[in-house]
C-alpha cells in the first residue's frame, strides 16, 4: 500500500565534505509537545491582539537538538481551522511527508486533531519550524531550530548566542491581507509599519551582550519574519560569515549581514583585547518597499556590548557612517564543503511578477501562472499516479508542477523585473548560487536599474543555501542537484506574496518516490476529515480528468513596473 509508514531505517548524517556517518550510538530523541491555539499577547509594547501561540504562550521556546537526533514533535490543533509545521532548511530526505505544506505534502491537521511530525537530523545549523497553513507564520506560530554538531565544530569559539528576529503587526494576517489587495487604501496601508521583535519581544528591550577579552563568540541570527529585512552591525568589530541557511562556509570577513525573511547566517565575532570602552550592536528592519518615514520605517533598535561595567560607550557609527560597511554577498561566499560548481544537465528560466486577474485582484506569478492549492495533496498525486505521476499535467495547472529527473542537475534562472526585492525558499534543498545580472522585462527597464552588472561566482565552491533573496530587476540563476525524490515547493516566504500565488512546486523523481516513501494512514484521516481526496490527480479524478478542480484565474492586465503599491504585489 502507498500509505503504510515504514519504521526502522536508521539515522545518516552528511559530514563536512560530504562524507557519511553512522549516528546511532549517541543519537536521542527529543520529545517536543505543542498544544497551537489561539492566546491574547502584548508582544511589541503597544498594542494588545489575538495571536496564534503555542502551550498558551508566546514567543515559542527555541527547539535545539543535535545531528544524528530525531525530534518528535507532537502538535494538537486547538484552533478553528486546519494547522500544518514546516521545518525550514531541514531536507526531510526519505520523509517527504513531514515537510508540512498543507495541500503540497499533507492535509492539514483538522481542528481537534493530533499529529506527531517527526524529523530525522542530518544537517547540522540554524534554522526554524513554522505554521505553513493558512498563514499562521505571520500570526506568531514560529520558533528558532538549532542543530549542533556531535563532532567539534570547524571552527573555534568559545559561546553560542541565538538572535530571533521577527515582524509583528497590529492586524491579523488575514486583516493585513485585505488591506494589502485594497487599491482605495492609500500605500503604505496601516500595517506597512510594523515593530521588530527580537528574542520575541520589543527590539527596543534587546538583551546586552557581555564579551571578555580574546574570547570568540558564535552569534546565529535567523528571520522569523513575513516581511521585513533586519541588518545586524556591531561598529568597532569585524566578522567572520561562517553559516548560511545551515550551510558552512570559508569564513568571510564583513562590517555586517543583510537577513532577509527565512534567511539564517552565523558569524564569528573577535571580542576586542582591551575593555577601555563599551559599544553598541544595531539591529535595524527596513523593507525596501516602503517609503522611509521618520520614526516608523526604517527602525533602528540598539543593543549593548559590554566588556566593563560603567565603561564610556563608544559611538562609532556616528564617525563611520554606514556608506564604508562591507555587507555580506552570497554571491562572493565559498562554501566550505568543497563541491565545485554543479554541471548542469537541464536549464528552466522563470520570471516573477504580478497581473490582474480575471478574479478582478492583482495576483503574482511564476511566468504568468499564480498558484492555487489542488483539491489533493501534490504529494499524494505523485504516490498513487503509477507512470502517469512523470507528466506534469496531472498535477493540474494551478500547482505549476515541474517534474525533475532522479540526480538530474538544473540551472534555475530567475528574473524579477520588480521594483522590490523578493526572498525565494525551497523546500527539501540547498542550492548553489552562481550568477547575478539586469533582469529581462517584458517592458522597457527604468533607466536608473539600466546599469546592474552581470557577477558570477569566480571562486571553486560556490554558496549554498535554501533561501535567496532576488534584488530589484535583478536575475539569479542556481543550480540544484534532484536528490531528494519528493515534491517540494519554491515559494516567495513574504507571507503575502505567497498567498497571492508567487509559488511553484518541483515533483523529484515521482518514479523513485513511489517505490521508497509511505505516508502514515492517519495522514490521510485527516483528508477525510477536511472533505478532501487523498489520492488520483489534482482534482481528486483518474487520467487527466479535473473534473470539479476550479479553473485557473485568466490574465485580464499584464502589470507594469510598481509606481506606489509595491506592498500589494503591483510589481
């Protein structure tokens, strides 16, 4: 049967240079119980609203395991809708169906209902778990993952200190969601300026750090966000850009890092030899979109460094400025895994963007094709199709299904001819990084972006990562090894701009998928429960037949370049 869960396998774990190794003997598992309902919470000092929290509180615990663990996570759905967990970054290999998009790999968790989504650690890094139904993320249902390595890791240090960061608004999602799609609203609409959280409260009540002389601090920073960017500079101190997205790097020596929303970096920082004064590290959320207006956006929150007790501080970035800060690129980083850059067996091209739709609203699009959730699971599409799972069709046009070849390496390029930048996530892989360059545009480009240069990557080993941020009319182009048999998405982690359809799904090696991966039955109750098929094509029907699967919106308006509501998807 496709749906039996198969037990037993034992635990793997992909070493430095790609090397394997046994984790059974100290291998533990970590038992994580989360009650999701709804809670009232004072988060960002001002306001009072209903959130989504977990065990009656926010923020949510970090969770922190070692590689070579299995955490279970054990989820009861305490609210009035279905729920789902993603685990962002983890590559869920041979489990495909506990990634947790709800109507990609599962049905989500009906209220009421239980489930224990279980995670086999074979990377070790920064990363995170949130809601992926209904847009919960942006609602509060978000917690920090750390993995730590069992063996020491490649670099030296002496303390490991975690920074979350988050977006919070007064408005629910679904709230902000109608504003957002408003065109009477004037742009920014009210929730355009949101407070920072960092550690899951006000930025403005950030903990100090405290450094001693000589010693080497590992600081992790992951964006729990659904919009905004945070940049993180400590003036008076270098760093050294050792992680991205829970992939290690050749350390990097930056002034400081640029995190946009899902995106995670570690840095080394060399606490100075003399405690003559005290400094402060900045944390500030922009987002490139949205009009500067004093006092909302951009927010610049402020954290001390203290290496004396009633030491002077010293104010270095009133005499740097911020013009001489170096930024950390992906583009320039080397992965420290030593794999070169991927050959490549198959190139897509993709541009992303926004139309008005026959449905009367601007959606976004993956070459004019905006995504809507199929009536079945694409996962469950792809295990009970046979031979038919390799034709895309049958996954019907709303998914904008591609099917990729077993170990097959693809070449991505991506262009976003947009007048903002958009962070792209894919589930189930990291990918290298080589090439930036001056987006194609199906309208002329704006003279002032005219100059973008073409960079490629001249190094031996290019980044990886699972989340790249694509700049304003810029392209990218990465390169993905298939080998990770399953369907994962590749979506915009802006909450709204993966609600209004800026989403893709890659169905890996459905062949080899059907012959190595069950999904529990109790998974499927909860398709039952929904009123949802768990099994057939898109629509739930047999061969090519949609019968009942609702027709793709029609483009009624191909949107030029944003003149105000960037925020909205008029990109």
């Amino acid at each position: 049967m496709f749906f039996d869960y198969l037990l037993g396998r034992t635990l793997l774990s992909a070493g430095i240079c790609g090397a394997v190794f046994l984790q059974t003997v100290l291998a533990a598992n970590i038992i994580v119980d989360w009650d999701i309902g709804y809670i009232t919470v004072n988060r960002d000092g001002y306001f009072t609203r209903r959130a989504i929290g977990v065990n009656g509180k926010l923020p949510i615990p970090p969770v922190r395991a070692t590689i070579g663990d299995t955490i279970y996570l054990n989820v009861h759905n305490s609210l009035d809708k279905s729920t789902s967990i993603h685990a962002h970054g983890l590559f869920q290999r041979d489990n495909n169906f506990m990634d947790g998009p709800a109507m990609v790999t599962q049905c989500g968790i009906p209220p009421g209902e239980s489930h224990t989504y279980i995670y086999k650690l074979e990377q070790t890094g920064t990363f995170w778990i949130h809601g992926h139904d209904h847009h919960q993320n942006s609602d509060g249902l978000r917690a920090p993952l750390v993995v730590y390595d069992r063996k020491r890791p490649p670099f030296e240090y002496k303390e490991d200190i975690l920074f979350s960061v988050e977006d919070w608004y007064l408005e629910e999602f679904a709230e902000r969601e109608k504003q957002t799609l408003d065109p009477s609203l004037p742009f920014p609409p009210p929730h355009g300026y949101g407070f920072g959280l960092i550690d899951g409260y006000n930025g403005n009540l950030t903990k100090p750090l405290y450094f001693k002389p000589g010693n080497t601090y590992r600081l992790r920073f992951v964006n729990m966000g659904a919009l905004t960017t945070f940049q993180f500079t400590l003036p008076g101190h270098r760093m050294r850009v050792v992680e991205i997205d829970g992939v290690y790097t050749e350390p990097s020596e930056v002034d400081g890092i640029t995190i946009a929303p899902a995106q995670r970096y570690s840095v080394l920082i060399d606490a100075l030899k003399k405690t003559q004064f005290n400094y402060h590290y900045n944390i500030t959320m922009f987002a490139e979109f949205i009009p500067p207006k004093e006092g909302l956006t951009p927010r610049v929150y402020i954290g001390d460094v203290i290496y004396r007790k009633n030491a002077p501080f010293k104010n270095i970035r009133s005499e740097a400025g911020w013009k001489h800060f170096n930024f950390a690129n992906d583009i320039t980083l080397s992965s420290l895994d030593g794999e070169p850059a991927m050959p490549v067996n198959r190139r897509l091209e993709y541009t992303v963007g926004n139309n008005l739709y026959s449905t009367g609203q601007h959606l976004d699009y993956f070459n004019n094709i905006t995504y809507a959730q199929p009536l079945v699971p694409t996962l469950y599409t792809a295990l009970t199709m046979g031979k038919m799972a390799m034709d895309e069709r049958v996954y019907g046009p709303q998914t904008h299904a591609v099917v990729l070849k077993h170990m097959e390496v693809v070449e991505i390029t991506i262009h976003n001819p947009n007048t903002m930048p958009h962070p792209l996530h894919l589930h189930g892989h990291v990918f290298q990084i080589v090439e930036y360059g001056l987006a194609k545009a199906p309208f002329p480009i704006p003279d002032k972006f005219k100059n973008i240069p073409t960079v490629r990557y001249t190094g031996s080993c290019p980044s990886k990562r699972d989340t790249m941020l694509i700049p304003t009319m810029n392209y990218i182009k990465i390169r993905l090894r298939a080998d990770n048999p399953g369907v994962w998405i590749f979506h915009c982690h802006l909450d709204i701009h993966h609600a209004m359809g800026m989403a893709m799904t890659f169905v890996e090696a459905p062949d080899v998928l059907q012959k190595t991966q069950r999904v529990p039955r109790r998974m499927l109750d909860f398709c039952r429960k929904l009123g949802k098929p768990f099994e057939g094509n898109a629509a739930g029907n047999s061969g090519l037949d949609f019968t009942g699967l609702p027709a793709p919106p029609t483009i009624v308006a191909r949107s030029p370049v944003s003149t105000g509501r960037a925020l909205a998807g008029n990109d």
